[in-house]
C-alpha cells in the first residue's frame, strides 16, 4: 500500500497554525474556560444528551417513513358442508395472504416526511448545544461576579486592619481617641462581615456551575480581561444571528413537516388498496380453487376531515415560525443594545474608579500624617470600595453580553450539529 508523507515543511506549517489558533483564542477569551473543557461539558449536558436521543429516534422513526407501516395479513378459515340430500358432512378450508399497497406518490412524501424529521432533530440538537452554552456563560459569569466581590472585600479587610493596627498605634502613643480606634475595628468587622457574605455566594455560584458543568474547573483567580467594543451595526448582528439560529431552524422544519403531512394526508384521501392471493379446498378436496382480490376502503367524509385538520396544523406552525422570528429579532436587538451600553458603562466606571481610588490613596496617606481624620479616611475608602465593585461588575456585564452576542452568532464555541446551508431562504 502506497504511503503519503507530509513534507517538514507542511508539518511546521501546522504545528505553526495551530499554536498561533490557540494563542489568538487565549489572548481574546483569557476570561473563559478553556475549549476543551467548554466542548466536553456541552456535549455532556442533559439538554444535549436528551437532545441527541432524539436525534436517534428520528433517525428510526425514518426508516419506518420510508419502507412504510404496512404489513402482510394471513388469513385462514375452515368450515364444513352439508349436503342436506344425501346427508354427507364435507370438509372445506380456504387461505389467503394480502396486503396493504402504499401508493406511489405517498411513498415520496413519507420520504420527505422522514427525512425533514431528522433534520428538524439536528437543529434540535443545535439549539439544545446553543441554549447549554448560554446557561454555561450565565453561570460562569456568576461566579466570577461573586468571586470578583470576594476578592475586593478581602482586599478591604486588609486595609481597614492595617488601619485599625494604625489607630491602635496613635492610640496607645496618646495621638488619637478611643473613639478613633473604635471606629477602625468596627470599620473592619463590617468588612469582615462583607467578605464572609461574599465568600458564601461565590461558593454557591461556584457549587451551581460545577453541579451543571462537572467539565468545567475553577481556576484559583482569572486575570481582569479588558471589555472590547462591539464591531459592526445591528443589522450585521441580525443577520449573523439569523443565519445560525437553531431555533428557527426548528420551527421552520417544524412547519416543512407539517405541511408534508397536510400533503400526505391530502394524498390519502385516496385510498390505499389491499392486494391478496387466496387458496380454497372445497367440497371435501373435489373442488380447488385458487385466485387474487382487491379491496378497497370506502370512506364517507373522515378522511376529508383528516385532511382539513392537518391544513389546519400546517397552518399554525406557519404562523409559530413568523412568531418566532419577530421574537428572535427583539432578542438580537435587546443582546447587542446590552453590549453597546455595558461598553459605554465600563469605561465611565473604569474612569470614576481610578479617579476615587487615587483620592482614597492620598487621604490614607494624609491620616497616616496625621493630617486627616478617621471619619474622612474610612469614608474615601467605602468611596473606592464602591466604585471598584461597581467598574468590576460593569466590565463582567460588559463580557459576558458582547461573549453572548458572539455565542448567538456561533463566532464563541463551536455550537453547529447541523449545516447551515440553506437556512432562513425564504426570507
């Protein structure tokens, strides 16, 4: 057998590409959980696991759609003559075997019917792997929300020590009052207080995203990713996401099957015919007799209702995917609104928070000169404390809506099971 051997050259190209792929990927989502993990805990999810079973029993049920659910009938009788002159008891039996014949146009349509199935279940599948990654953003997001307060908090209840041991000193020196040092250890008991409460929920979070998520590991602390702003228009974002939309490709199968059966169930309004063979020993065997029927339903009106009822459902499901597609598109507008304003609030947070901060530094400086008092100091320090918490949680909220404008547009993980080729045409 012929062997290929790739060129060094080809070789170093690869290996080039992919550590370049990988470097690009961690230096733009520092802030997310590795993709190896990502992929493992998407497919591993419920919404995903019972998605996936779905897919295989759509997969089945398009067998049966394409050979059809009719199948041979065996009959079978015996009976017995009596030949009132002469009083002789004959024995007589007959046989036959029939079945049902779909008719030709309808073997096309169950065709059709089967295989629209099992793509409305690869979009299934998509849409399932799509809404695990929202839930996974959500919860990741969380945690780093609670975890990020914790760290502050902690960091607060340093400095409000330091400066409790500060009072202390002053106090015990004859420079400062009771009062001073009071304040201080209370100051720092609240935070201490704080830290605790924030601890606790960053543990909830984190219990919650490992209960949903086994895959994904916490690391010990995420380095502060700088928000981006969001690049192209609305109508860009509403295109990208539409076109990938598993949801809609859902219901737009949805409504492909249900006119398939509209279509099918108009098709039946002609009867499919029964075909057998049938063998008969009569006479006590002096008469044979062998020959083929037909038979036909006759229907008065139920299959004319039928039909109307599947036209009907047809319709409806028309009707759901233009509901969803105008709900869709309030999504998109509300998810790309959201990154362009949590951009703005980040940078005027990220602003006021330096600007507090620097005045927190020169008041802690002046009270340690003795050139302020306490009152003044723990008040800058809440002032910074507030503001650090506020540009913290303005830059989180800033990531995540821009990672789940990228997440609906399929441009943050792999979310396709399905091509999209094709998609939304008629729109």
């Amino acid at each position: 057998m012929k062997r290929t051997v790739a060129s060094p050259y080809l070789l170093a190209a690869l290996i080039t590409a992919t550590l370049y792929n990988s470097a690009v990927e961690a230096s733009e989502h520092a802030d997310l959980p590795p993709s190896i993990q990502v992929e493992s805990a998407l497919n591993s999810h419920l919404l995903v696991l019972n998605a996936a079973s779905g897919l295989r029993m759509e997969q089945v049920n398009q067998r049966n759609w394409n050979s059809g659910s009719y199948e041979f009938n065996l009959r079978a009788g015996s009976s017995q003559r009596s030949i009132a002159n002469t009083g002789q008891r004959l024995k007589e039996w007959d046989v036959s075997l029939e079945r049902p014949l779909r008719l030709f146009n309808k073997v096309g349509i169950d065709q059709d019917i089967g295989s629209a199935s099992v793509e409305r279940a690869e979009y299934a599948l998509g849409d399932a792997r799509h809404e695990a990654g929202r839930l996974l953003l959500r919860l990741w997001f969380g945690w780093q929300r609670e975890f990020a307060q914790a760290q502050l908090w902690q960091k607060q209840v340093e400095l409000l020590t330091q400066q409790a041991k500060m009072a202390d000193k002053r106090f015990k020196a004859g420079d400062a009052p009771r009062l001073e040092l009071n304040q201080a250890l209370a100051a720092a008991a609240q935070a201490g207080v704080s830290q605790h409460q924030a601890e606790l929920r960053a543990q909830l979070a984190a219990n919650e995203l490992a209960r949903q998520f086994p895959s994904i590991h916490l690391p010990e602390a995420l380095p502060a990713a700088t928000p981006q702003e969001t690049e192209h228009d609305l109508a860009h974002w509403q295109a990208q996401v539409l076109a990938h939309n598993h949801e809609l490709g859902v219901v737009q199968k949805q409504s492909q099957v249900q006119q398939l059966l509209a279509q099918r169930s108009r098709a039946d309004q002609l009867p499919d015919p029964t075909v057998g063979v049938r063998y008969a020993n009569e006479m006590g065997g002096n008469e044979k007799s062998t020959g083929i029927y037909i038979s036909v339903p006759i229907s008065f009106g139920q299959r004319s209702v039928t039909a109307e009822s599947a036209a009907q459902q047809a319709n409806i499901a028309a009707d759901q995917e233009i509901y969803v597609k105008r709900r869709l598109e309030g999504d998109i507008y509300a998810a790309h609104t959201q990154a362009v304003q949590s951009y703005a609030t980040w940078e005027q947070a990220h602003a006021a928070a330096q600007a507090i901060r620097s005045n927190a530094e020169l008041v802690a400086k002046a009270y340690a000169l003795g050139e302020n008092s306490l009152s003044d100091s723990l008040t800058a320090q809440r002032l910074a404390l507030e503001s650090s918490l506020a540009e913290n949680l303005s830059r989180l909220d800033a990531n995540e809506s821009r990672y789940r404008l990228l997440l609906d547009a399929h441009q943050l993980w792999p979310l396709d099971e399905h091509g999209s080729e094709g998609l939304h045409d008629h729109y």
